[in-house]
C-alpha cells in the first residue's frame, strides 16, 4: 500500500493551498467594479462604497453654487494626512 504522507504530496497539497489563498487574496480586487482613472483616486480609494457616496455628493453639491473640485480635494489631502478617512 502507498504512503499518502510523502515529500511530493506534502509539497502539491501545500501548493494547492498557496495558490487558493492567492485567488481569494486578489480574486476581490479583481471583481471588484472598475472606474475611469480620475485625479482624486487617491481620495476615492478611501470610501467604502463609491456609488452611494457619490448619490450624498451629488446632492449636496446642488445646493453649493462655487465648488472647487481641485482645492477642496487639495485641502482633504492636507487634512487627513495619510491617516483612515473614518478618523
């Protein structure tokens, strides 16, 4: 009868499972949903779910009449200083 705890099977089955937790490690990135690059990358890496903080931004944004893109995301840059966005 074969040995079923030989080098060889120790080295696939250890392969196997490095290559499993490679797929769930990068397989969230991947199916993850994809926006155009933007200048703001950056900021926008740091919300949890995008779409529905833009729908908050969207309205809030109808009611300011002089918005900045550049320097208000300039000044969140400053201020949260490579620190989570929730602090």
């Amino acid at each position: 009868m074969k040995e079923l705890l030989t080098r060889r099977n120790i080295l696939i089955g250890a392969g196997g499972v490095a290559v499993l937790a490679a797929a769930a490690f990068e397989g969230r990135r991947l199916l993850r949903k994809r926006y155009a690059p933007s200048p703001y990358d950056d900021l926008l890496a740091l919300l949890d779910d995008r779409d529905a903080n833009a729908q908050i931004g969207e309205a809030v944004l109808a009611d300011i009449d002089d918005f900045d893109a550049k320097t208000v995301a300039d000044e969140l840059r400053q201020r949260i200083a490579k620190r989570p966005l929730a602090q």
